[in-house]
C-alpha cells in the first residue's frame, strides 16, 4: 500500500483493516464450518432462532406497514404484548434497520449479514482507540483490533446474541468519551455516543459502562495530572454518561419496567468455574458454554503477557495495565463482582456476559507493549513461559480437544516469528539510525537496553521521536533519511533539510496527537526524549547522504521486505485460529444447543396459508400447534398466544398455564394452544395445523400438507355478566383444573372432568406422585419393546372431544377405541418445560375411553388429566357471546375501540392479557387503569355506554421521557453557555506568540 494512501489517516486505515480481516475470517470460519450461509448447516441455534430472527422479522413487516400492531403493542405475539420493551432488547440498535433493503424471505441473511457488520465495526472502533491511546503501526492497530472483534466471547457467545454485539462496539466507543472527557473536548459528541450505545442494548452498555470507567481510572493514574484537573476530568466523564443515559432514558425504563412485569422463570446462583477452565479459554479452538471465553489470539495474548517484562515501557503503564487485566479477570470469578457486572441479578444462560471487558482490556494490553517496541527476546520467552504454564494447567480441563494443541503450537509459532522478524526490521532501522546520526551528529542509546524507558517514564514519554530503544531510533532512521534528500534537493543543506526533517519527525503510522502528555505516552509525536536531536541535522545529513545511496536504498528494501514479511506472518496465524475457534465453536454449539432451520418451503407454505386465512380483527389467525421456532407468529403471520421473551409479561404466561398451556424456557417461551374453547375465548376463528417440523430430529417422519381449520368464534370484545363486588377476578382466582378455568373466561359448563384409572403395562396401580404435585407415577419401560403399555381409563359422554391434560409428563398418549382416526398426542417436560393440553379425538358411543401412553421417563398424570368437552354447549355458549358482543371492533397499535349494542351492563371484556399499561373508558368517560376478568382486560358497564376504548401506555414511558426532557434540556443550556462563552472569547482574544504550524505526516508502515 503505498505511503500517499495512508499519509494522515492512520485511524481510518487501521480502522479498514481490522473491519477487514474480521470479516474475512468470520465468513471463512463459516464456510469451513459450513454453515449458513455457506453450507447447509443452521446457524439459527437456540435464541438466535427463536427470538432474534423472528423480531428483525416483526420489525421488517413493521417497516414496511405489514405488522399487526405498532411501536407499542406487538398484536402478533402472546395475544397481545408490549412491543416497545422488546424493542429496546433485541431491536433498538441502528444496525437493526438494515433489514428493511432485505427480502422478506432472506430475513436469516440479513440477521446474518448485520451480525457481520457489528463485530467489523468493533474491530474497526478498537483499531482507532488503540491509536488514539498511543502511537503505533497502523497495520498492527488494524490487526489488535481485529483480536478483539474475534475474541471468544464475540465468536462463542455473542455470534448468536446479536443483541450483545452492540456491547462489542460501545466499549471502545466510551473509552474514546473518556479520553475525550480527559482532554474537555468534543462533549456535545461524547453524551450521544453514550447515549446511542444505551439505545442499542442497554445491558451490554451497562456493562460496557463499567469497564470503560476502570479504563479512564487507570488513564488518570497514568496522566499524572494534579489532583484537581483529574477530579475535573473525571467530573466531565461523569457529566457525560448521566447525559448519555438520560437522553436513552425512554427507552432504557421501559425495558427496566418491562423486566419488572415479566414472568421471573428460575432464580439462578453463580457458581464460578474452575481455573483450568478459565484459563482454557484462553487458548484457540476450546468451547464451553458456561464459562468465559477469554481468547484474544495467540499474538495479543504473548504481547499481553510480555507487557510486564517489557522493559521499554514505563514501570507505571506495565504495571497499571496488568494489575487491571488481573483484577478484571479475578472480578469474574468472585460472586460480589460477577453481580455488580450483571447489574445485580445472574442471568438465566450463560453467567460470563461481561467477558468482552477483559478481552478488550487484554487487547489494549497488547497494544501498549507494541507500541514500546518490539520486547526484547528475553521479555518473549518470559510471555512464552506463562503461555506454557496456561496451557498445562488448561490441559486437565475437557474444554480443550486434541485439535486445540497444533492450532496452538502453529499460532505461537506464526505470533513469534512474526515479532522477531519485526524485532530485526527495527534493528536493521536502528543500526542505519544510528550511522546517519553519527554522520550528523546524534546520539542513540543502545538498542533496546531499557535505560530509555525510565527517562521517558520521568519525563511523561511525550511521543513517537522520544520513543527509546529500537523504536525511537527508528524514527531518526527516517529523520536521516528525509533529510538526505533535502539535501540532495539544495547543496548547501540548510533550509530544506531542515523542512524535510521536521516533517519526518513522526513515527510509522503514528498520527500526531493532541498534545497532552500522559503517563503511558499519548502525545501529539514531537515531544524529546532520550536520544532525540536537539540542533538541525541539514548539514551532516547532507553528508551523509552523499555516502553510500545504493547501500542505504538496499538496506530500505530490506527493512521493508522483513516488515512485510511479518505482517504476513502475524496476519495469517491470526486469521487462521480465529477462524479455527469460530468454526470450532459454530459446529459445537449445534451439540449443545437446539437448532431451528432457516426460512425455506415450510415457512413460505405457513406463511401462504395464514395470509389466506387472516381476517384480523374481526378474528384471530393462530399460525398452529406444530411449532418451527419459538415465535413463529411474528416469522409466518397471524395472531396466537405463542410468544418468546426475557420480557413475556407474568399475567400472560399464568392465564396460559391455568388454562392448560406449555411453555419451555421456564415460563417465558409461551406456546400456542390448540384448544376449542380458548380459541372460542381468543377469537381465534382460524388455526393452521402443519406437520411436525421436519428438521428436528426427534419429530416424526410426516410429509403431510398444511392445512387451516375454521370456527364460528365470538368477536374481539364480549359482554360477560357482573360478578359480585368482593369476588376474586384475577389470575389467582383460577383453580388446579385447567379444564374449570377455561370455563370460568368462557362463561359456560362444557367439560365433563371424569374419574381416573391408571394402571401401569402389567396392570397394577402405579405409585402416587411425592411432592406438591397430586397424581400418579408414570415410569418408562425399561425394555424397548414391551408387551404391554401404560394406561389411562374414564367415562366420557358420548361423542365427546377427549382432551389430555399432563404438564408434566413426556413421552406419548393416543386413543385405543375411537370412532374417527385417533390422533397421537406428544408431550415434553423437564425441569424448564411442561407439555400443553392436546386433544386426542372422539369418545366412543359407548363412552369408554382408553388412553395408551407411552413414556419416555419417568413423569405424572394428575387428578382430572382427562377432559370430555361437549362440543354442542361450547356452539351455544359462542352464540350467546356473539349476541352480546361487540357489533364493531377497531385496533390500531395501543388502541382497542369496541361499538357495543345499546344498554349494555355487566363487564366488556377483551380477549387480550391484562398487562401492565392499559387503561380503559366507556363512552366519553375519563380513562383508568383496565380491570381485570381472570387475566383479559375489563371494562365496567353500567347500561348507558355503546362504546369502550382502550389504550395502551408502556410502563416508565412518561418518566423515561421526563429524565430525557430534562437531559436534552441540560444539554442545549451547556451547549449555549459555551457558545456564548467562545464568543465572548473571541471578541477579546489572549496574546498568545505566533507559532509554527506543524504538519500531521505518518508513513505506511
């Protein structure tokens, strides 16, 4: 790349190059993986599937006017649910609005695609923070950066959270705002930075918070600045954030309130892992999913654990940023910490979320022993030890695989190889220094002896041409050389050389910085050091120059040919094990984690069918039972109670349970109910049925056709009679019966609820169940192939639909004598699932019902497992409520209007959970919080209203947006009274002396 390219944009070219070879290696990861998009494995595992895919799908029909519901309320998902907390959560970064330039049927490839682009755009913001920190290669800021974006955590984790990569980028963003604040500029930019990375993902960005305020600690440690302008600056830094996060308080307490709304699933405790574990994850190609994937690259990890050795840097920067990486990394594994990293609560999932802290922390780390110099041989075989050590006590840990140990041999092999031939470029530039500066009458000190160190270490290590030791000698290699050829340009020397040496006085690809002196040695690249050359060199250089021209052209050639040679070399060992580690962790996870299949023929066939169907609102399309993913109405259309979130609102998960429904992930993973009576309930007058998804494993070989079934079902608003004043009208009113429930929201009696007889395959009475749970014992046969199965019996009416309600029993269970084809009814339960109601056909006439299961572990049947629904008083009951009903019904986002017949008393209720945030009026009434009929939304009657109107206000939005009023408005009064402060200033200007202007020049490498 030629040096006119990248003259005075150093960050933007390491920014290129860590975006690129990030990508790089990210794709060929997955092409060796072969993973989508290039192969035929899925890369939709676990939440990716699930929650993230379906969201940017809800959001690409949002944008393109296609959605049922709005900003506030998703009418897609859980019968209705809070859209703007699930906003903020999984769609509020920017990268997110990229899917709308995708086709609808390519919305995996725009998750994927968007993946790509935030881990590039971390490694592009790191490569500019370590420049920014000190000067240094361009090429190997690019390279460092790219550590960082392909650090285990975004390869192992974060790949298929792509909620946390905005984390990734945020972290070096606000460690820039802390500079900024370091030096009381760009303040206005600084505050919505903070605030845009609060919006992206605010859980990440707390953590990120953090880590970034250990960042500016040490900074101001390092500073040396008085006690009072540090205090200042980090006032400003303070200032910033609590601007930052105000102006993102909208969005940030809605999601804060919607967590607290939400169902709670299962309280957690850390438990730390063991050391080898930790450590393991150092090391390339090791995977595990409950504990931190530290792995930076072989390269930055060495110069990392070189910095303490490295004699060329001050003693206050190796030891300030290797006691912040310990405590980091102890900070991890001690329980007070790891809560206060996870904002006080340990999550369901993964327990090291923050781990890209240290992984940032260990790739700044890096840097700052680069940017010293190469370390000395003796300071590579100290990091060379340690990385020995890591790995034999990694070794007994069964997170590392046989594989693991030559992609770690070839990777330090290539990370050393490459150092110690950029090591003798520096030498070869030093030795050339050093006979240009006896020619015109500079000094060196020996190479890489040390003793500069402590001088810069005392003088404040102002810049790149005080740099001491090879490094700094390299500068004057090219201060030697610029000013031969002034020389050559004028005879006598004098005026140009001196032009040309004063515009060389910069270090490769070192971009002069702003002028403060800190501690570890950000300045703007002209401060003196050990060894720089006070008087101008014009004369002697010219001499010198006049000497050998083809041996010094050689000896150039040379130096570049060995700095290009381990440029390649860094760059591929890099390149190759991350690649290795991220194809490594993508064909693990598909062992560990469950898998969904991206958009194909049996998405597009649901998809068709529910459009054709759909008839919003005048009744609800449900996308069916058989389930793809865990969100499907917002993937193929239609309006059902299945919904997947961190934030599914407790009222609807237990109005579903009582009524007999699933969930998986304990309690927040809501499925569809294919149930006559609640569909009566939920409007829902079309139910798409599909096969089993032909992509799980574990799913029966069914090709059959997608199908929809229709019923006549009552409008979106009902009239329901009064209850009693002190009578109980909420979820905890609801009874053990799912079958009593489900005719307490309808109004009726259609179930008949038999006794029970459960025998086991020899036909003895099995045991009862222990516990808190009423039922029986159902074990597993412990052959394969029996003789004989468990069985349930009862007495049903005649013709009645034969229902089967075992929560927590797994295996299979079908009628024996039906008059119609039996249908097989599969149920999974464990500890974060329970199975759902399902229907199993029709009684005989004789009445006798005969239920055969077969288990496949040990689980329950309860008291009152088998319901027999009359299906002729469940038509009378929907007629009635059709008579009463609602004549109109409206739904526009957060508002529901309902035209009633006249003189209506009682309750109009409407067939949506009551969450948080509804409030309710009849007629021209004044709006109040929304009652509640055994979890739907209730409005009172008195007889005079024909219309209800409900409207839906998140919870924390009106003081979200008072804090973000009050933060935008703090800051315009900042803004102006600085403004007016410049003005004043620059109609009474200071005397300052005239000054030379400099001239920012960086070479290429």
């Amino acid at each position: 790349m030629k040096r006119s390219i990248l003259r005075g944009t150093p960050r933007r070219a390491a920014a290129l190059l860590a975006a690129a070879l990030t990508v790089t290696a990210f794709c060929a990861a997955d092409a060796v993986a072969r993973s989508y998009p290039f192969g035929p494995r899925t890369r939709a595992v676990n939440d990716l599937g699930n929650q993230y895919v379906p969201f940017h799908a809800h959001l690409w029909d949002l944008l393109h006017g296609r959605s049922d519901g709005g900003l506030l309320v998703n009418w897609q998902s859980g019968f209705g649910s809070s859209f703007l907390p699930d906003l903020g959560t999984y769609l509020s970064s920017p990268f997110a609005l990229l899917v709308v330039v995708f086709p609808r049927d390519e919305i995996d490839l725009a998750v994927y695609v968007i993946t790509v682009l935030k881990t590039a755009c971390a490694g592009a913001a790191m490569a500019w923070l370590l420049l920014r920190l000190r000067p240094g290669r361009w090429w190997a800021a690019g390279l460092l950066g790219a550590a960082y974006a392909l650090c285990g955590w975004s390869l192992a984790d974060a790949s298929y959270n792509p909620m946390w990569l905005d984390g990734l980028v945020a972290l070096p963003l606000l460690c820039l705002v802390g500079e900024w604040a370091l030096d009381g500029r760009r303040r206005l930019l600084g505050v919505l930075v903070v605030a845009l990375a609060w919006i992206a993902n605010f859980y990440t960005a707390y953590m990120a918070t953090l880590g970034a305020g250990l960042f500016l600690l040490l900074r101001l440690w390092l500073s040396g600045l008085p006690r009072r302008r540090a205090l200042a600056a980090a006032g400003r830094a303070t200032a910033t954030v609590a601007l930052g996060v105000g102006l993102a308080a909208p969005l940030v307490t809605v999601v804060y309130f919607g967590t607290k709304h939400a169902y709670p699933g299962r309280v957690t405790h850390f438990t730390p892992v063991a050391t080898q574990d930790l450590l393991a994850r150092l090391l390339p190609t090791t995977y595990g999913f409950a504990s931190p994937a530290l792995f930076v690259g072989t390269t930055a990890l060495l110069l990392a654990l070189a910095l303490p050795f490295h004699r060329a840097a001050p003693v206050r920067v190796r030891a300030g940023w290797s006691l912040l990486v310990a405590a980091v990394a102890l900070s991890l594994q001690w329980t007070p910490t790891h809560l206060a990293w996870h904002a006080f609560a340990t999550p369901n999932g993964s327990p090291y979320r923050q781990t890209f802290v240290l992984c940032a922390l260990l790739v700044v780390a890096a840097w700052h022993t680069l940017s010293y110099g190469v370390p000395a041989p003796r300071a590579l075989a100290a990091a060379t030890t340690l990385l020995a050590l890591v790995a034999a006590v990694a070794s007994r840990s069964g997170l590392v695989h046989a594989y693991a140990w030559p992609v770690l041999l070839l990777s330090t092999a290539g990370a050393l190889t490459g150092l110690l031939l950029l090591r003798r470029a520096e030498a070869a530039e030093a030795a050339e220094a050093a006979g240009a500066g006896g020619a015109g009458g500079v000094t060196a000190p020996e190479a890489g002896d040390g003793r500069g160190a402590e001088a810069g270490a005392t003088t404040g290590d102002t810049g790149a041409v005080g740099r001491p030791g090879l490094a700094g000698l390299a500068v004057r290699v090219r201060r030697a050389e610029a000013v031969r050829s002034g020389a050559a340009a004028t005879a006598s020397g004098g005026g140009s050389g001196r032009a040309a040496g004063s515009s060389a006085d910069v270090d490769d690809g070192r971009e002069a910085d702003h002028g403060r002196e800190t501690g570890d040695g950000a300045g703007d690249g002209r401060g003196r050091g050990v060894g720089a050359d006070p008087a101008p060199a014009g004369a002697g250089a010219a001499t010198a120059g006049r000497g050998e021209p083809r041996a010094g052209r050689a000896g150039a050639r040379r130096r570049v040919g060995l700095a290009g040679l381990a440029v390649v070399v860094l760059v591929g060992a890099q390149l190759g094990e991350a690649a290795a580690t991220s194809a490594v962790a993508t064909r693990l996870r598909l062992n560990h984690l469950d898998d969904y299949a991206s958009w194909g023929d049996r998405q597009r066939e649901q998809a068709k069918a529910v459009s054709e169907a759909d008839g919003w609102p005048a009744h609800r399309t449900d996308p069916g039972r058989e389930q793809t993913v865990g969100n499907d109405p917002m993937v193929v259309g239609g309006q059902g109670a299945q919904y997947y979130s961190s934030l599914t609102a407790d009222v609807l998960s237990r109005t579903l349970t009582a009524l007999g429904g699933g969930w998986t992930s304990r309690g927040r993973n809501v499925q569809s109910l294919d149930n006559a009576v609640t569909d009566a309930v939920f409007s829902v007058g079309a139910r798409v049925h599909s096969p089993p998804d032909q992509h799980q494993r574990w799913n029966p070989r069914d090709r059959g056709p997608v199908t929809v079934s229709r019923q006549d079902v009552p409008p979106l608003v009902t009239v329901r009679p009064a209850t009693a004043p002190d009578a109980r009208t909420g979820v905890s009113a609801f009874g053990p019966s799912p079958y009593r429930n489900q005719e307490l929201l309808l109004g009726s009696r259609v179930y008949t609820v038999p006794a029970l007889t459960v025998r086991t395959g020899d036909g003895a009475r099995p045991a009862r169940a222990p516990g808190d749970r009423p039922g029986t014992l159902v074990e597993a046969p412990r052959a394969k192939a029996v003789a004989h199965r468990p069985t349930i019996d009862a007495q049903c009416p005649a013709r009645s639909e034969v229902y089967l309600w075992a929560p927590h029993y797994s295996g299979t269970a079908r009628l024996t004598d039906s008059p119609a084809k039996p249908l097989t009814g599969r149920f999974t339960s464990d500890a974060a699932k329970i199975a759902a109601m399902q229907r199993l056909g029709t009684a005989p006439v004789s009445g006798h019902v005969r239920i055969e299961l077969a288990p496949t572990r040990t689980g329950t049947v309860p008291d009152g497992a088998v319901g027999c629904l009359d299906t002729a008083r469940l038509r009378t009951a929907v007629r009635g409520l059709k008579a009463t009903g609602a004549e109109e019904v409206t739904v526009s986002d957060g508002t529901v209007r309902a035209r009633l017949p006249a003189g209506s008393t009682g309750t109009a209720v409407i067939a949506a959970p009551r969450i948080a945030g509804w409030r309710c009026a009849a007629d021209g009434a004044a709006a109040e919080p929304a009652r509640t009929h055994f979890g739907l939304i209730a409005v009172p009657l008195d007889g005079s209203a024909t219309s209800v109107t409900c409207t839906f206000h998140p919870p924390g939005l009106r003081l979200g947006a008072a804090v973000g009023g009050a933060s935008l408005l703090t800051l315009v009064l900042l803004g102006t009274l600085t403004a007016v402060r410049r003005r004043r200033t620059a109609r009474h200007p200071a005397l300052h002396p005239a000054t030379r202007p400099r001239e920012r020049i960086t070479s290429a490498l």
